[in-house]
C-alpha cells in the first residue's frame, strides 16, 4: 500500500482580488506520479510555487508526511526532502553542469560555514554530483558551461540539480518545455525511472507523454479541481473532454 | 598548468619582489606612498568580496574602514601609546560587530535600495562622529604616538619606523589576498557565488541565503576595518571623513576600475587611482576648473 506523503487540503491563493488557486486538495504517493494538467493561467504553477515554498497558501494546508508545512520558507521546505524544478529554466549559467550539481549536493550539508578548504577537496560532494548528472543522462556533458548546453539538456541539468538535492518528492514544473519530439522521450524514459524511488507531481502540457506516466491525474480550470482520477476516468469525464481535452 | 597560469605566476612572484625590495631603492616619500596604496589595496579587496563574488553593491563601506579607525583613537591614551595587539583587536570586532548590525538590516535590501541604505547608514555614522563631541567632532583627533607592537618586553618591529611598517602593511596586504583566495575557492565560496548568479535557486536548493550574506558582509567589513585601522596608524589621525560617501565612492571606483571579482584587479585598481591622483595634482588651474582636484571628471 503506498501512503500518502505530501498532502494538501483546501489550498487557496489570492493575487489581490483575482483568485488563482481555490481549495485544492491533492495528495502525492511515493512510487506514483501524480499530474497536474489544465489549460494556462489555471494555477498549476502557483499551486507548485505554494508547495515548494516559494509562495505562501493564503489560506488551506499542506503536510508532509503529516506534519504541517504550509508556509514554511523554501530553504526549509527543500531540506525537509522536496525537490521541485522550474517551468523557466533555473540554473547557474556560468557554471559548468558539474559545478551546478556539485552546489545542489553541498546544500544536503548541515552547513557551508566551512571557510578554508577548498570545495573540490570535498570527494563525497564530487561523487553526488556525478551520480546526478549520470542519472539525469548528463555525464558526458559535465565539464561544459551550462550556459553553452541546448536547451534540452539545460532541462535536463534542471532535473539533474533537484535530484542532487535527494529529495523524497519531486515537483517537476513543465519538465518537457519547449523540447524537441527525442529530448521529450528521453525526458520521459528519465522520469518513468524515477517513480519507482519518489513521490512525483508532475505539471505537464504534453497530453502523451501525461498519459504514459501519470498514475493520477488531475485537472485544473480557473484556479479549481475541476476532476481527479486515473487516465481511463479523466479521459471519460465529459466535464474534462468540454473545458479541457476538446481544444486539443 | 597552463601557460596563462603560469604567466600569472611568474608575474605575481615578480610583483611579490619588487614590492619586497622597494626600500632599498626607493626615497621616503615612495615607500610611504605604496603603503597608503598597500592599505588601500586591503581595503578594496574587502569590498571585491561583496561587489564582485556576492553582488552586494555597498557604498557605505567606509563606515567600517573610519570606524576602526576612531575606535583606535578612542583607546589611545593622550601622548601615549596603545598597544598594537589590543587595539587591533578591539579595532577588528568592533568593525565586525558594527558589520553584523548593519549587515542585519541592509541585507533585507537588494539592487538599487541595497546601494541607498548602505550609504544611508555609513552617513549616519558620519553624522554621528561630526555633529557631536566624541573624538574631537568634525575637526578630528590627532593620535600623536603609533601603537607599540610589545609581545611581553620584546618588540619585533618598530611602527614609528617607515620601513618597518611598510613591511607590516605589505604582509597584510598578502595575507588578506591568500585569505580571501582560500575563501572564495571554499564551500562558503561556492555558496556566495551562486548567490550573485541565482539567489533564488540557492534558496530552492535549501541555501538559507540570509545567514551566508550576513556572514560575507562581516568579514568584508572587519577586513574594511583592518584597513581603516592601518591608515590611522599610517597618517596619525581620524576625522570624520574616513566615514564619508566620498571614500566610500572611491573604493568603489577602484574595485569597478580593476575589475569586479578578481581581487587582484582592486588592488591595481587601488595603485592606479592613488598614481593618477598624484600625477594629476600637477595639471594647471584652467579658468575657473582646478584639474588636479577634480581629475576624476576626466575618466
């Protein structure tokens, strides 16, 4: 039985008047992916922003394994074992592949007060950072600026970074933005191979590549669930075919 | 090693001598200059860490540079000398401690505001020393006896002694150099940088940025202090220019002028403007603007 490991209840957030995301309650499972799907400005990314901490719920709850986080700074969140990765890419350009992830795995450090030695010295950092870009398909690629890497794999060294961190849950925002038809199904074969050892909520625009993952999905419009179940119920629901899968 | 690497090598080590040797060649008035361009060099390499690895941009960083300096002068007893060991040190927590306090409200800032408020402080600081009666006001104190550097009886170098203090000024210019070299290539080194380039990833990666900031401000600013310290030694007296925006402006310059996130940069910064500083102080009054006083308008 898979339990329940990031939970949220009645979330909402207003921008001033305007309100992007209403009571929504969702809960991501380890060894499951979880997807996020609606139309744009139907408040996937602020839903993902309010879970990793980057903004704060105006009102509802989130629990981690059942301890209330809902509004805790981000810093925080990501040491307690939430990892997300960004719609825009959201990396060290002038940095090279390994150094970003080198800088991802020496956050997992009680500290980086450590003013002397230098940070190559730091074999187990090195070798984390290794492990990450190996599994995000990078390894040959570690030496390069991440400014000078295409787009796809810059999306790749995104997910790379977060997986350095080791968190528990994923939260991967758009993850396939804007790449082509073999870096999407390279993506893809990457995520499927990450289920198995997270808990993945995934917000994600490429309906085929939505359906071969998700285990769950749900559907957002306005802010609001408009419907939450598997890929055989979402594609059935009328109510999805109209707001959503119709425009398609 | 490359060939660059080893060109920057081969000309450092070749600085490293001429600057050793340059007593033994050189008339009063130059040692003395290059050890106001030494301190100044402290000075600008301290500034180098939060401009060009953190992307803090101060312009109050004088405050700490004319703070250590007054609190010298404030344990100097009248005709006497201090000690050098105690005075230092109080000299260094003090700037370290007025860092961490202001450090702990300006770091709530950043970009343009951050610029604002770090001056506004250092004026403050000035306002505070030249509008009231501690250490003479505005007029300054004069501090008429340099401290004594005594280790129980023994005394390893004299500071009334130009020559001995150029040395003492020039390995402290060398160790703030290799410190601050050590510090940047560190965890911690790693961390400010990233900063600079994506504070808000830092954050998402689980860096609490706050505390690494403050932590860079303070040792920038007791290096500031170290330096402050130094050139009160030097020129035997504190006013309350040493606080003012307009030090604070020139370190800038020399940091911005020697290029940002090198340290060695600043420090030729620091050599070029206080060279062209006195080259210039030769150029002729044309009409009614003085050159050699605004010099500056020329770059």
């Amino acid at each position: 039985m898979n339990e329940a490991v990031l939970v949220t209840e009645g979330l909402t957030r207003y921008f001033g008047g305007l309100a992007a995301v209403v009571g929504v309650s969702i809960a991501c499972e380890r060894g499951r992916v979880h997807a996020i799907i609606g139309p744009n400005g139907a408040g996937k990314s602020t839903l993902v922003n309010m879970l990793s901490g980057d903004l704060v719920p105006s009102s509802g709850r989130v629990t981690l394994r059942g301890a209330d986080i809902t509004g805790v700074a981000a810093h925080r969140i990501s040491r307690l074992g939430i990892g997300r990765s960004y719609q825009k890419t959201n990396i060290f350009l002038p940095f090279t592949a390994f150094e970003n992830c080198r800088l991802a795995a020496q956050s997992r450090l009680a500290s980086s007060m450590r003013f002397f030695r230098p940070a190559r010295a730091y074999r187990t950092l090195a070798e984390a950072a290794e492990r990450a870009l190996a599994a995000a398909g990078l390894d040959a690629r570690g030496d390069m600026p991440a400014a000078a890497l295409s787009h796809g794999e810059q999306r790749q060294l995104e997910i790379a970074m977060t997986l350095a961190t080791e968190p528990e849950v994923l939260l991967l925002d758009e993850p396939l933005a804007g790449m082509g038809a073999d870096e999407s199904a390279r993506m893809v074969e990457l995520l499927r191979s990450l289920r198995a050892s997270h808990a993945i909520l995934l917000v994600e625009h490429d309906m085929d590549a939505v359906f071969s993952l998700a285990d769950r999905l749900t559907v957002m419009v306005n802010g609001a669930v408009l419907a939450s179940g598997s890929a055989e119920e979402i594609r059935a629901n009328p109510a999805v075919q109209e707001a959503y899968l119709g425009e398609a | 090693m490359t060939n660059r690497h080893a060109l920057i090598v081969a000309l450092s080590v070749v600085a490293l001598v001429l600057l050793a040797a340059l007593p033994a060649f050189a008339e009063k008035f130059y040692v003395q200059l290059f050890t106001k361009i030494l301190i100044m060099a402290i000075f600008a390499m301290s500034l180098d860490l939060l401009v060009g690895y953190t992307g803090l941009v101060s312009f109050g960083h004088a405050a700490f540079f004319g703070f250590a300096g007054y609190l010298l002068a404030l344990v100097t007893p009248q005709y006497q000398a201090a000690s050098l060991w105690l005075s230092l040190a109080i000299a260094l927590a003090g700037s370290a401690l007025l860092a961490l306090a202001i450090g702990a409200f300006v770091l709530r800032t950043s970009g343009v505001y951050f610029i604002m408020v770090t001056l506004a402080f250092a004026q403050m600081l000035y306002f505070l020393f030249h509008d009231t009666k501690i250490a003479g006001g505005s007029d300054g104190v004069y501090i008429y006896v340099r401290p004594l550097a005594t280790i129980a009886g023994w005394r390893p170098f004299d500071l009334e002694n130009f020559v001995h203090y150029y040395y003492v000024v020039l390995a402290l210019a060398v160790a703030t150099f290799l410190l601050l070299w050590r510090v940047i290539a560190s965890l911690f080194g790693g961390v400010i940088v990233g900063i600079r380039v994506n504070e808000h990833r830092m954050r998402s990666l689980g860096y609490p940025t706050f505390r690494y900031k403050l932590a860079c401000f303070v040792l920038s600013g007791t290096l500031a202090g170290l330096a402050g310290y130094l050139a009160t030694v030097q020129f035997g007296f504190v006013n309350p220019d040493m606080l003012g925006w307009h030090l604070s402006g020139s370190v800038l310059l020399m940091v911005i002028l020697g290029g940002m996130g090198t340290l060695i940069g600043p420090a030729l910064g620091a050599l070029a403007m206080l060279v062209l500083e006195i080259a210039f102080q030769a150029l002729p009054v044309v009409g009614a603007v003085n050159i050699g006083k605004h010099w500056q308008l020329l770059m």
